[in-house]
C-alpha cells in the first residue's frame, strides 16, 4: 500500500493505492473523492495516462507523491421531484390514488341505501356484462313500466361505466331519477325534514333486481336472465300437519333470490337464522279437518345460484313508537358459508363431490398459508434457510391431497349454479342507526386479487388474507377481513344487513 497525493482543482486529495489492484480500483477511489466519474477522470503518470488496466506495481509511486488529475463533475443526480411517501403517512386521498382506489357515488339526499346496494350488485360481473349487451330498443310509450325499466337498465349500464372510468365520486343523478319513476316509494319525502326520506337498502336491492330480471332476459324465447341464471335458485317446500295425519302433504316449488336470517333471543349465527327461516309452524285451514290447524312448513332448496343473497331480518314495527325499530343483536357471519345442509337430499349427493374437493384444496391452502409464515419468521434466524426448504417441500407434498372428481352432468350443465354448496363472500350492505327510517348504510365489496390497484404493504400493514373497499358514498378505502368480520351486530356500530356470497371456484 503506498499512500500518494492527488492533485485536482488546487486542492490535493491523500489516497492509499493499492498496487496489487488495476487503475480502474484507484479511479473508483477518487470519485469517492471528488464526484468525477471514472469515464471523465485524466491521472497523468509515469509513461501517459492511466488506463482502466493498468497494472499499478509497474508504475513505481513513492510515498507522498503527487498525481495530477484533470476531468471535471458530471451532472449531479437530481432530487426526486415527489418526495417518496409511505402509506402510513398518506392522507385518505394520498392513499385512494396510491393504490387505484375505485370510485364512490354521491349522496344525493339520504340516497346511501341506493349507493351501498349498487357498488354490491356491480361486484356481480356476470350482471356488468349483461347489461353491456343491452339496447334500449323498447317500443313502448315512454311513460310505460316497461319503457321505464328500460331505462333503469341503460342508466344503470351507463353508471357502472362511470364508475370503472372515473378517479373521483360519480352523482347517480339519472339513475336515481329513473328509479323513483319505476318506484315512486323512493321518492318520498320526509315529513320532518323537509328532503327525501331514508329508504330501505334491501327493498331497493329486491326493486333493482326484479326490474334487471324482466329487462335483462331474452324475450321471445326460453332463456333464463342473468338474473335468474345466476343469482336465483329454486325452493321446495312442504306443508305437513300432524294433527291431521291423513291429509297429504302439500308440496310446492318456487323461485328464490335471497334466504332470510331470522333473528331471535337463540340465533347468533347466520346458519342459525336461515334454518329458522326454512322450518316454521303456520296455522292455516286443513282441508280434512275443516278447521285451522298449525302446520309444520319446511323448506328445502333444490337449486344454489352463484351468488347468493342473504338478508337479516333486523327491523320490526315497535307500535309504541310508531317506528320499524332494530334489532341490534350480533349474529356473526362467515367468510366461507356452507349452505348444503339446507338442501334437499338429492342436491345434497351431487354437491359431494365438488364439496369434498373443495375441502382439500383449502386444507392445502391452509397449509400453504401456516408454512408460509412460519417460513417467515425463521427468516432471520441461523436456521431459517433448512427451515424453509423442509416447509417448501413438506407444502408441495400436502399439495397433492386435493383428489381431482367428476362433477354430476346435470350440475356441470347448469350454467350459474353454484354445484358444491360453499360460498365466499364478496360484499355486505350496514346500516348503522336505531330504525329503518334513519341511520346510515354504507356498501363493502371484496378487492379481487389481481384486479384494480396494488394492494396495502409496508411497516404496520395488518396482515389479512383479502382486502375490502369500503364504499361509504364517494368516500371509499380498504379495510381487512378482520374490519368486514365485525360488522356483526351487537351496539351502535354498522351492521350486516345484507350479505352477497359468490359460489367458490372450483380451481
């Protein structure tokens, strides 16, 4: 090691050279110096210029000896002209644009019940492509009901593309208008204060469907809507009595687009309150005994749509009061929703297979999950390498359990049915407040992964398996599946009022 003097600019620079290194070494070491890039630096030596390659030990330095080095700096690297945020020091509107939020919809007066049931329905694809397909080409008179639904159809149609283009809050003036045209219940305005009423989100998700259903279908022919092929299914029920033991049974068959949760004193959870809502007693008139009598009512359901709807039965006329209050009580919800023992037995026999499948392609993911993370935390540690090479290879063995199946014929032809009986869930409409005439709802929708704008990551990120949009009229941002599982009741908090769950996919 020989320590020399570089002269640059009149100033000298020490410099401890190498010589058992090339020249390129002792370039790197004064642009550490003085900021000239190597490609820019002049050293004149012994013999000329020093050169990439140049072997030092042949150039003889001395202790102190002076180089002289010309070559001037080139430009500086410039500042960022944003400053790096993380997201954790974003404001909400920061963190929107960050992550590709979608956009909300504009309270237009009390309109949060119509805002939180549109943003669920428009997390239905199959009803966006539907609709994308849709002409107004109705020869009605423009003041029909049929003309009318029209309407409802293509302004809706035209408010999901907003929506998919635009960055900030979209007023839903024209779809609002042609909904309180089709339901004029919509339209009523408030005695006490003078704007429009609040209304009920789920009579207006039941409104807006049962319009989509007649607009959407193929008329002329017998195709099935979007509506009923993917989000109604079809109920048998039986009305037996036993004290008239000799009277047949009388059994009847219908459609249906949403299961209702009774809730009472003994339900705290949604299963409880479906099957109360499936097994009732009714009296009414027996034919043998010419009297009333109770009848057991049960229910059974024959066909599972893709999505199912789920609403909770939480408000109640309190005569004393004169309102529809609520009913507060918690009844928990899950993310994964098994509804196969609602079924009849013979839809119960064909589900089992693809139920079954289904149960060891998520026991694998679960393994998958479990590994991962303990993969993680031994990451730092002497032994997190073996760990995670036994974890990798003891998923990638578990991985094979899942059995491939053969799904019944009459289920794989029954384009929108869900053919396994397990559900996820994609989106809730809460409602926060006392009574069906006030309060507040807001819309929860599910973030497909893959889709839209990157997800949350960095210092003090939760951990959850999915990410939600919270939809509270244009003020939108995500929440975790930990935030979605609280919205079950039990205070003055928002609550499940109605629940969409998606069938599985079978992949």
């Amino acid at each position: 090691m020989v320590k020399v003097q570089v002269k640059w600019q009149g100033k000298k620079y020490p410099v401890d050279v190498d010589t058992a290194q090339p020249g390129e070494v002792f370039k790197m070491q004064l642009y550490s110096l003085t900021n000239v890039s190597p490609d820019r630096q002049k050293i004149l030596v012994k013999g000329g210029q020093l050169k990439d390659d140049t072997d030092m030990s042949t150039l003889g330095l001395k202790e102190n000896a002076v180089l002289m080095m010309m070559g001037s700096v080139g430009e500086l690297p410039k500042a960022p002209e944003t400053q790096t945020k993380f997201i954790e020091d974003m404001s909400e509107n920061e963190v929107a644009q960050a992550l590709a939020i979608p956009a909300g919809l504009v309270n237009l007066g009390n309109t949060c019940y119509m805002n939180a049931t549109l943003q669920c329905l428009k997390a239905v694809p199959e009803l966006k492509q539907a609709l994308d397909k849709f002409k107004n080409s109705s020869s009605s008179g423009g003041g029909s009901q049929t003309s009318v639904q029209n309407k409802v159809a293509s302004s809706l149609k035209s408010l999901f593309d907003q929506l998919n283009e635009s960055g900030e809050g979209v007023p839903p003036m024209v779809f609002l208008h042609m909904l309180r045209q089709m339901s004029p219940k919509f339209g009523e305005m408030d005695p006490r204060g003078g704007g429009y009423r609040q209304q009920d989100a789920e009579e207006c998700w039941n409104e807006i469907l049962t319009s989509l259903d007649q607009t959407l279908g193929s008329s002329g022919n017998d195709e099935q809507s979007v509506v009923e092929k993917y989000m109604s299914g079809t109920m048998v029920t039986t009305w037996k009595s036993d004290d008239a033991p000799d009277e047949p049974p009388t059994v009847n068959q219908e459609n249906f687009r949403k299961l209702d949760c009774h809730i009472d004193s003994s339900v705290n959870y949604v299963s409880q309150g479906i099957h109360k809502g499936l097994e009732q007693v009714i009296e009414k008139r027996s034919e043998t005994l010419g009297r009333n009598a109770d009848f057991k009512v049960v229910s059974r359901i024959a066909r599972l749509p893709k999505y199912l709807t789920v609403a909770y039965n939480r408000f109640f006329w309190k005569a004393s009061e004169s309102v529809e209050a609520k009913i507060v009580k918690s009844v928990k919800f899950p993310l994964d929703l098994d509804v196969s023992e609602f079924c009849t037995p013979e839809l119960q026999a064909k589900m089992r297979p693809a139920k079954q499948y289904l149960r060891e392609l998520e026991d694998k993911k679960a393994l998958e999950r479990k590994m991962a993370k303990r993969a993680k935390l031994d990451k730092d540690s002497d032994e997190g390498s073996a760990n995670n090479i036994n974890v990798t290879e003891d998923a990638e063995m578990k991985s094979e359990d899942a059995k491939p199946f053969e799904l019944d014929a009459e289920l794989k032809a029954d384009v929108g049915c869900n053919p396994s009986g397990v559900y996820e869930l994609v989106g809730i409409v809460t409602h926060i407040g006392r009574t069906a005439n006030s309060g507040h709802y807001i819309g929860w929708v599910r973030k497909e992964k893959g889709i839209g704008g990157p997800e949350p990551s960095g210092k003090g990120i939760p951990d959850t398996q999915n990410w939600w949009y919270k939809f509270d009229d244009d003020n939108v941002s995500m929440v975790t599946d930990s935030d979605i599982l609280r919205l079950c009741g039990g205070g003055d908090w928002h609550t499940a009022y109605v629940t969409l769950y998606r069938a599985k996919n079978l992949e």
